[in-house]
C-alpha cells in the first residue's frame, strides 16, 4: 500500500502579474513626466465653462506658462516655455520659429489667477506680432473660489 | 541506514519571493495613476485674434463690437468694476454680467456677434477669465480681447 500524499503549500504564480504592473508603472512614469515637462505647477483661474479637451483638437500647440512673483513692489512674472524661463524677446523668437514650422499654432496660455492682467497681454500681443491667431487659455471647469 | 527522500523535487524551493516586489510595485503604480489624473484635470477657453492684426500685429484695427465690457480696476470694492457698453452694472458680479448677456440675446442681439472685453492692466487675470466665463455661459461664442500696447512688463 502506498503513503498517502504529503501536503503542498499552495503559492500564487506572481510573475505575470509582475509584468503587467511594471508595464503599466513605466507607462505612468513616462506620461507624467511629459506632464510635468510641458505644465509648471500653477494656480490657474476657474471658468466653468472651460471645456476638457483632447490635445490633438488644439492643433499645435505652444504651452506659455506665466508665474507669478511676489516682490516688494508689488507682482512681477516670470514667462516659462517647457521649464525654462525666458523673456518676452525669447519668447517672441520661439513663437516665431513654431509659426515658420507650422501655421497651425495654438498658444495656451497657463497663468496665475492673481496675475495682472498686462503679463498676460503681453503674450497675446506677441502672438499677433508673429502670426498666432489662436491663443487658447486654460482653466480649472469649476465655481468661483471664495 | 537512512533512506533517500521521497516528494516533489528541491528546486522548488529555490523560487524567488516576488510578493513584496509586487507590494512596492503597486504604491509606486497608485501614486503615478493617482499624479497623473490631477495633472489633465484642467479645460480651456479657446479665443482668436482678429486676422487683420497679424503678422506685424500691435496694428490698431476698428471694430464694431455687439457687446463692450470694459473691466477697471477697484479698490472699493476689492477686485474689478465691471462696465458694460460704457454703463457700470449694478451689482457688480459676473453672474449679473451673464444676466446682463442672455437679456441681450434674448432681445435679439447675435450669440455669434463680437465681443469684446478690455482691461485695465492691473486688474486680476481671474476676473478677465470670468468675465470671458460669463459671455460662453451667456450663449456668446465669439469673444475678443482689446490690448494696450503701452504698457509697461517686469519679467524677472
């Protein structure tokens, strides 16, 4: 007569379910960093009828980000293009150099809420210096804060 | 004398432990998903410069717009006045701004008219959005902005 059978520990095959997490964590890893690269951290204003939509339907876009710097004599700004800070000349040259690549240039504009408004008009008037019809700017789509 | 034992083969037991890996992993996984989706959350509200200004711009163009709002900065009360066709509203809130608007379309002016909206340079960039705000919940799709080109800009 044969012994019965010793008992076996039951394990769950992990390595599969590895694969797909780590396929997934280099996928977020990746697109948060174009996020990131292209979206400075800013406080933008709300508009509830700002519209959530696909960033093919913009076209090309050129993303402006415009902070706000606290100084003693009052609020200045700084113009920042993928993290990089520059002025406004800079800034007129890469509009420029977009325009002559492509006609279909759409300039998002990312500005504080406390903004004066004069740094932000400044950018359009530097789209209509180039060429750049279409400035689009971004908001949060919800109420008024207090 | 002992004898050989008997059981599944002892290679088995040489398989690496992948389950605090996969522990790791997931935090890691939860905290991009949860970073990314705060990132997009955002909409925009889209504009065109008038072509006649461009290239060369800062070109000073007439217009005859259906709707003026003129936004002047304020210290009483804190934040903007809002001035509509050269008349101050008398609550001075976006919401009555969009009031204002839809009583307008619905006594006939064109939702697909210009309108334009000027301010001053110190006022809030939140205001100038809320005032375009009101115009697009107001029915109002083509919306413009008037600029000053004598203003002076600290870049730092």
């Amino acid at each position: 007569m044969q012994p019965p059978p010793r008992p076996t520990g039951v394990t769950i095959n992990l390595a599969s379910m590895v694969d797909v997490t780590m396929c997934l964590m280099i996928f977020f890893m990746l697109t948060t960093h174009m996020v990131k690269n292209e979206n400075s951290t800013i406080d933008l204003p709300n508009a509830l009828s700002a519209k959530d939509v696909e960033k093919k339907d913009l076209g090309e876009r050129f993303v402006v980000n415009i902070r706000s710097l606290e100084r003693a004599d009052g609020i200045a700004a700084t113009y920042v293009v993928q993290e990089k800070p520059m002025t406004l000349v800079d800034l007129e040259e890469r509009l420029r150099s977009e325009r002559l690549r492509t006609s279909d240039v759409n300039c998002v504009i990312r500005a504080d809420r406390d903004l004066p408004y004069k740094y932000v008009q400044a950018v359009m008037l530097v789209c209509a210096k180039v060429g750049v019809q279409k400035v689009t700017f971004s908001a949060v789509p919800r109420g008024d804060r207090p | 004398m002992m004898s050989p034992r008997r059981g599944f083969s002892p290679t088995l037991n040489y398989a690496p432990n992948l389950a605090s890996m996969v522990d790791v992993t997931m935090v890691i996984l939860i905290f991009f998903m949860l970073g990314t989706s705060v990132n997009i959350s955002e909409g925009v509200l889209p504009t065109e410069l008038p072509s006649r200004v461009g290239p060369g711009g800062d070109s000073e163009i007439n217009v005859v717009p259906t709707v003026q709002i003129a936004l002047m900065e304020s210290t009483d009360p804190p934040g903007c006045r809002i001035i509509v066709m050269e008349r101050e509203l008398v609550q001075n809130t976006f919401a009555s701004l969009s009031a204002f608007l839809r009583e307008r379309i619905a006594a006939g002016a064109d939702p697909k008219g210009r309108v334009l909206i000027g301010a001053e340079p110190g006022v809030a960039y939140q205001n100038v959005i809320s005032a375009m705000d009101a115009c697009v919940r107001a029915g109002f799709s083509n919306i413009q902005f008037s600029v000053n080109t004598n203003v002076k800009i600290d870049v730092n």
